[in-house]
C-alpha cells in the first residue's frame, strides 16, 4: 500500500465529503500514510547510502594518488590519468560550445522571444532532443562526424554530439536564470535610459550568474558520466601514453589536441567490462567508479556552493 | 611447456618471419629496408600518429604491440580502438582510421567494390576455447556432434553429455559477431542455433566471461588470450575440442580446429608509420614474444 | 533598493545605444543561439529518419515485416529483420520498471512536499541529485556485480507465492540467469526515480498553499487533504513525470544491455533474459558495416527509439494543455 493508490478524482476543489469530521479510520489512515511516506524517504537514503558504502569499500585500497596519475597496466593497478584527462577535457571542449550557445539562447528566450510559432518550435526542439536516447544521438554522431565528415573517432566528434545533447538543458536552466531576475530592475534599468542590449548586458545577465553558474555545473556533470553518446563518436580503447609538453593543437598525438580518440572514464569502464584484462580488472572497475562518482558529487556540491557566495556577493553589493 | 613453446616459437620467428611476411601480406608492406631478422631490437621507427579501429578479439595482441612499438619509437602514437570487426571495416574503408581489424574476411562485410580496394595483412593466429561455469563439473571435452547437439538446442541438461544435472545456459556473443560466425562455421557446420528461453547474449569477451561465471549451467565461446587472462582462467573450465586441448600448440599443429587467421586492413597499400607498425607486427618481437605471451599464434603455424 | 543597485551597474555606459544595436546584431545573435536548437532537431529527425528507412526503400524490406517475431539476419533462407521482439522487449521492460518506480517516486515527492521537516529534506533532495548524476554504467556495473548474481542465487527455486488458507496463488518457473527482464526493470526502476520525483514534487509545490490550509481548516486529515485533493490537483504534473520517466527508460542504453541478458525473444516470463531496442543496437552496430541491410535494421530501430520519444513529448504537451485549459 503506497501514497499512489488511491483513486484520482477531477475536481479541484475539496470535495464535499471531505467536509465530515475526522473519524477514528481516517486518522489511521492518516498516521499510516505517514509512515509509509516518511519510509520511502529512508528506503531511498538507504538505497543511496548503500550504493555510496558499496564503492567506498570497493575502491579503497584501490584509489589512492597514484591511481589517479598513473597510467593503465594490464600487470599491475596502474591508474586511469589518461581517461581522467579525457574526462575533464571532453567537460571543457563540450561547454566551451555549449554554454556560450546555450546562454545566448537563454537569453533570447527569456528576453526577446514573443509567444509565436518559432517560440513554440525552439520549446518543441528543446523538449525533444532532451528526451531523444542518448544512444540516438551517438548514432547521429557517428554518421555525421566519424563517417561523413571522415574525422575519424575524435575527441571534437564527441564534444559536437554532447553538446546537440546538452545544448536545451544548458539553455533552458539559462531562461529560468534570466527570467529569475526580478523585472522591476529591468524597468529601472530602461527607466535609467539604457538600451534593452546594454540592460540585459549589465544588469540581467550579471544578476543571473549565480543561477546561470549552477545551469553550467549541472549539464557539467551529465558530460562527466555519459557513455553511451561517446562510445560511438570519440571511441573506446585504452588511450596511449599522453605526452603533456606536446602542445600542438593540430598533432592528435597531443593529450590537447581535439582530433584525436578519447576514452573517457564512463567509457573506459564500459571498456574494462566489455574487454578487460589481468587480475585488477574489477579493482579497476570500482575504483574509476569512485572516482566517477565523487567527481559528480563534487559538481553538485560546487553548483550549490557556488551558487550561494555569488548570491550572497551579488545581492550584498 | 610454456617456456618451451616461447622458445621454438622464437627460433621460428626469426628464421621465418619475414617469409611468412610477405607470404601472407599482400601487397607486401615491407619497408626498403627490413630489419635484420637478427637485431631483435631494431625497429623501423616512422614518426606520426596512426589509429586502429576493430575486432575485439584481437584487441589485447595489438594493444601490446603498439605500446611496444611506441616505447620503441617515442615519436609515434598509435591509438587502439576496439569497436569489433565491422567498426574495424567500415572505418578503414571510409578513411576514418588506418588500420581496420577483423576477425573474418572483408568481402564476408562490405560489398565487392570496397572489399578489393582493402588490403589484408594476416598477422597473427588465434583460437577459441568452449568454456563453462566451473559448477559443470565432470566435463573436460565436448565433440563436436556434442557441441553441435548443445548449440542448435538438443541437448538442454548437462546430464545429457555427461555432465551434473544442471540445465545448460547457452551464452551467445552477437549474431554479427566474428567469433560467433568463426564457431558456427568451424564446429557446428552451420546448424540452426537454439534461439529464445534461456540463451543470452553477451558482446564482447568480458562480457561473456563475467556471464558465464555468475550463472549456473553456463557455456560459451572466448578467446585464448580472455581465456588465459589471470583473472579469468581460475573462474572457468575450459573444454577440449574433440579431445584436442586448446592450446597454441594445437592450433600450430592444425588438430584444434576452432582457430582462425587475424586480420589487419588497410586502404590500398600501408605507408608511412602504418607500413611501419604492421611490418612490427611481423617481427621477431611481436611474433616472438607478445604473440606467444597473449595466446595467439604466430603467422608462421598458418 | 533595486533601482539603486540598477543605478549602480548603469554608471558610466553611454545612453545611446552602439552601432551594433542599431543594427540590431544582439537580437540576432541570440536569435540564431536559440533556433539552433532547431536546426539540430531538424537535422537529428531527417538523418535518422533517412538511415531508417532505407531498410525499406534500399534493401526492400516491407513494413510489415519489421512487425514479425522473428529476428535472424542470417536466416539460411535469407534475413529475417523482424523488430516485434525488441519493441516488446522495451515496453515490457519499461512498464515493470515504472511499476515499481512511480509508486516509490510519487510517494517520495509527497514526503518532501508534504511531510518531511527540513532538515529531511535537506538530506533528501541533495541525495537525489547524486543519484541523478550516477552514471548509467556505472549503475549496470552494480547491476552486473550485485543485482545479476542476487537474483540467480536467491530466487533460482520456482517462485510461488503462497496464502495462509488459500494456499499457492501464483508461481512460475525461478532464475536460471539473473541476466533477465527483472534485473533490467530494476536497474531502470532507479534510474528514472529522480525523474519522477523531482517532476512530481514540482508539481505538489504547484497546489496553492490555500487549498491546503482550507482543507485542513475544514477538518480533514493530511491523508484526506493528500488523497481527495493533492493528487487530483496534480495529477498532469504526475503524469507528466510518468511520461518523462518512460522516455528515460526507454532509451537508456549501456546499463540495461550489461544486466538483461540480451536474448532477442518475445517476453514471456519476468524471468527470462530479453533484449531491447537499444540493448540490439548497441551490440551489433559495431559489428556491422555501414550500408548492409543489417545495419540499416538497426538505424530503423533508432527510428523506432526516435518516433517513441517525439510522441512522449507530445503526449506530455497533450498533458499540459489540458491542465491548462481545465
């Protein structure tokens, strides 16, 4: 017996037998749906606390610094820095595409758009692509990146395919920013004699950041753990030995460079599942899932933290 | 035994390998000027950034080698992808990488007009082995009428070929597979497989290895290198093929028949650095010591 | 206070608008930001709407055959390309899943809207972000390693379920593999429940506080006022959620084909392993070459996937514009 069970009415207002008094019945029911509403809050703590204990035991002993500097061994632990580093620099070069996009979107959105049918398409687009499957949207990467356009598995064919997915995301929790900024410093703003351009530029957008910063920290995260999108554009394997000094753009034997393979870590631990080899395979496994999940861990906590000082330092000036 | 088979193996490569090299790669890729086949050191270094795209099953071999070549040569990047065979052809077909691997011949995939502007370089043998839960106790061989009787969904106990009685679990890789098609090719003649109720498929090595060692009953198909990986063999009973025991050994000597040629493509003729890492992949290091460490067979047992 | 902070931001800038903005660039640029969106959806729908019907125009497959059970592409009396199987496999999966999901979901969103004091859902809700941010194989890894092996050894008997009096009520056949439609419906199940209860939860905080109060105040118990009141008032918003949690699951990928065992067979038993739209596509399209009918079978698949989602997102505008318009 669930919170859900019981059976859905129309009307709005209350209904008229709600108006008896409380009976002896209905204040157990009463006292039993609350505990059974306060229980699915601790069953999912507890799932989420299991979930957290399970990869803390698992990766310990397992990560450590050197398991996050080293590079892969089939012999020994060896470490993830490679995949790690494709990691961050896929989370780079997608929101260098997508939030500048993204947030110009928002603003249209929020500040010019007029209820038409371009509006109503670009909500329709947004709304769509966010439920397209992520493997859909790999496939649509593999035709157009990796075969047609002939690059290749490269890092750049993934990045464009994360941001086709992460763009309505990034652009619509850019609309809510704006539109969070109270009208009234807008009316202020053109009372004062601004233009519209040079309100949204001084006065929405810098009001906005703190949620336009979260907006950015939360499609961050999503990047970090996709998979199914970059397993078809930027590859699977076991990356080379990166060489950090080689910064050629152009070279795709440089870690910098965006025309060459990355295995990110979602990927790689696909990978290890798929095709892994030598004893530490499952160690390996755990760890990178450690460290996957405490990298999202700290983007959430980031966005909040973030968040709340520019609030405080915005609002306090 | 082990040691032994490295040893012969060695001595093998050095004397045959350039042989077997241009025997078997055709055209040729050999460089102007080929290493000495008794300077195991020298490598050809070619500078440049190639990637390798395909067969899962030869993954681990290449993977090996092109850490090896590039520790050689610091100037190269060699990327390794998996993807299987059809990632492995399709790609190098379309120019997007270099070197294509597969486990089954290109003309099996693409149409005629790609598959003759492809070039295959044979560089390596590798074998497969039957293998089960180690709950399937009792069952060190399989014939192949038992395999056949097994697969195609005749037998469904283990009692039925001898075995405790547990209701077999048949562990398929894909349909598309080139592991999948080499064993029905090569053990069950092209019968019908079972199909629904309680066969599963798995994609990839790993996968099919994790499978069979968490379900009762099971049985699948993995290559020698997963087979003889650490972390796998004490998880798993590996079968015999007609009372051939699968071994390198065996595959060289053409008793066990569950074995198949490694394949490399490239687009037209390989030059550059990819001319340079598969005449590698033909030398006296890979053929002599990586192949025999990783469970394949050199080209010379073809 | 707002317009002195206002004041403060203006100081300095020109009062006449840029030459820029007299040419109206800005308008523009965000403009093309904005329909950029829809070129990318346009292009997404045309290209894979191109590749999934060359099953049909190129290789002469006719539509009615993608319906049939039969999945073998290499049939010895030719390719049988027949999709039933996967599509059943998908919304088989997808409605155990929501089964178990919505209730726990729904009931979680009205204890954080109704029932849990703050520092409760001060635990909660950033709990549920970091259960969002879980990477899918990262949940099918746990799936592989915890849930798969659970299920054979604890449910590998034939399962019945039994009544004091009236004795065994319901049994069928036990585990023979965890890698099955249950492991599938379970990893799914928690992966679309932050979905469901953060859209629900929106759509509880929706009800005016009013209503609440006045229900309340006429005597009713929290249960009643939860019941007759709060779930009929939001129940697009809960439908809502349903919907966007089916979309979810449906076209979830790595984690379900690492734990339901991939086998392409119409769904009989919860028990038996199934393979869906997307668990098919994932392990034959790096097996296959661009171009061979095969593959295209596969990009018709991701058409499937991709009508699935456009009409769910209608659906859920069909939704809306009744709560809307009532």
């Amino acid at each position: 017996m669930t919170a859900t069970s019981g059976s859905f009415g129309r009307p709005m207002a209350p209904k008229p037998s709600l108006r008896r008094k409380s009976s002896r019945g209905s204040i157990l029911a009463d006292r039993a749906a609350t505990v059974v509403l306060w229980g699915t809050g601790v069953l999912v703590l507890l799932i989420l606390g299991s979930i957290i204990l399970h990869f803390a035991l698992a990766a310990w002993g397992v990560v450590s610094p050197s398991f996050i500097l080293s590079d892969p061994s089939e012999t020994t632990l060896g470490g993830i820095l490679p995949v790690l580093w494709n990691s961050i620099y896929m989370l780079v070069l997608t929101m260098l595409i997508a939030v500048p996009v993204g947030v110009l979107g928002g603003i249209y959105m929020s500040e010019y758009a007029s209820e038409n049918a371009v509006t109503s398409a670009i909500r329709f687009a947004e709304e769509a692509i966010s439920s397209v499957p992520s493997i859909v949207v790999g496939l649509f990467g593999l035709i157009l990146f990796v075969d047609d356009a002939h690059w290749g598995f490269t890092a750049l064919a993934g990045a464009l395919a994360l941001t086709f997915f992460n763009l309505p995301l990034m652009t619509r929790l850019s609309e809510q920013a704006l539109r969070a900024v109270p009208q009234e410093e807008r009316s202020a703003s053109l009372a004062l004699g601004a233009t519209k351009w040079q309100t949204i530029r001084h006065v929405v957008v810098p009001l906005a950041i703190p949620g336009l910063i979260t907006g950015v920290i939360l499609t961050a995260g999503r990047v970090f753990g996709e998979a199914a999108v970059l397993l078809f554009t930027s590859g699977i394997g076991t990356p080379p030995h990166y060489n950090f000094t080689n910064f050629d753009l152009l070279n795709p034997a440089s870690p910098w460079s965006p025309f060459r393979p990355a295995t990110t870590l979602s990927v790689y631990i696909y990978k290890l599942n798929s095709e892994g080899l030598g004893a530490f395979k499952n160690q390996i496994v755990d760890g990178s899932a450690a460290v996957l999940i405490s990298m999202v861990l700290l983007f959430n906590l980031g966005a909040r933290g973030i968040g709340r000082i520019l609030t405080r330092r915005l609002t306090a000036s | 035994m082990n040691g032994m088979r490295r040893m012969s193996a060695l001595a093998v490569a050095a004397t045959l390998v350039l042989a077997a090299c241009s025997a078997n790669a055709t055209p040729s890729p050999a460089p102007t000027n080929p290493p000495a086949p008794t300077t195991a050191a020298t490598v050809n270094c070619v500078s440049g950034s190639i990637t390798e795209a395909g067969s899962t099953a030869l993954q681990p071999l290449i993977q090996d080698a092109a850490t090896a070549y590039q520790s050689a040569c610091p100037g190269a990047t060699i990327t390794v992808n998996g993807g299987g065979s059809g990632t492995g052809l399709g790609q190098v077909d379309g120019g997007s990488v270099q070197i294509g691997a597969s486990d089954v011949l290109a003309n099996t995939k693409l149409a005629t007009p790609d598959a003759d502007t492809l070039v295959d370089h044979v560089v390596c043998r590798q074998g497969w082995i039957v293998v089960t839960n180690l709950d399937v106790t009792g069952i060190t061989n399989l014939t192949t009428q038992q395999n056949i009787d097994i697969w195609t969904g005749t037998d469904t106990n283990w009692s039925q070929v001898g075995g405790p009685n547990i209701p077999i679990v048949l562990i398929f890789r894909p349909q598309s597979s080139g592991t999948r098609a080499t064993f029905l090719r090569l053990v069950l003649g092209g019968a019908t497989e079972a199909t629904g109720g309680q066969t599963l498929t798995e994609d990839s090595n790993g996968a099919v290895t994790t499978a069979v060692t968490k379900t009762n009953g099971a049985v699948s198909v993995i290559g020698f290198s997963y087979y003889n990986d650490p972390a796998n063999k004490p998880l798993l009973n590996g079968l015999q093929l007609d009372g051939v025991s699968a071994t390198i050994a065996n595959v060289g000597n053409g008793t066990y028949k569950l074995a198949a040629d490694g394949n490399l493509y490239t687009k037209g003729t390989a030059t550059g650095l990819t001319a340079a890492f598969l005449d590698f992949m033909m030398g006296p290091e890979v053929q002599g010591t990586i192949i025999p460490k990783d469970s394949y067979g050199p080209v010379s047992m073809q | 206070m707002a317009q002195m902070t206002t004041a403060n931001r203006l100081t300095g800038l020109r009062a006449r608008p840029g030459l820029l903005e007299r040419i109206d660039v800005p308008r523009r640029v965000v403009f093309l930001a904005a329909v950029s969106m829809i070129a990318i959806v346009a292009l997404l729908m045309a290209f894979i709407a191109w590749q999934g019907i060359q099953l049909f125009v190129k290789d002469g497959v006719s539509v009615g055959e993608i319906f049939s059970p039969t999945w073998n592409p290499l049939a010895n009396a030719g390719p049988e390309f027949g999709l039933l199987p996967f599509i059943a496999a998908t919304v088989c999966v997808t409605a155990v899943a929501l089964l178990i999901s919505t209730p726990l979901s729904v009931g979680l969103a009205l204890f954080l809207s109704e029932v849990a004091p703050n520092w409760a859902k001060a635990v909660v809700q950033p709990s549920l972000e970091i259960f969002v941010g879980i990477p899918s194989v990262v949940w099918g890894w746990l799936g592989i390693t915890v849930l798969v092996p659970f299920l054979a050894d604890t449910f590998s008997g034939p399962i019945v379920i039994s009544l004091p009096i009236a004795g065994p009520v319901f049994s069928m056949p036990g585990f023979l593999t965890g890698f099955s439609w249950m492991a599938g419906s379970l990893v799914l199940s928690i992966m679309v429940l932050p979905t469901i209860t953060s859209v629900s939860y929106d759509a509880f905080r929706a009800v005016p506080q009013e209503l609440r109060t006045g229900s309340l105040a006429l005597g009713t118990t929290r249960w009643q006022m939860i019941r007759h009141l709060l779930l009929p008032s939001a129940l697009s918003g809960v439908l809502t959620a349903v919907v966007l949690g089916m979309t979810r699951a449906a076209g979830e990928a790595l984690a379900v084909q690492m734990v339901i065992g991939n086998s392409p067979t119409m769904p009989a038993a919860i028990t038996q392993p199934l393979t869906t739209l997307t668990s098919q596509i994932t392990l034959d399209m790096g097996n296959t070459v661009f171009g061979e009918p095969w593959q295209d079978a596969l990009w018709t698949m991701s058409l499937v996937l991709l009508i699935i989602s456009i009409t769910s997102v209608v659906l859920v505008r069909l939704i809306n514009k009744r709560r809307l318009a009532s």
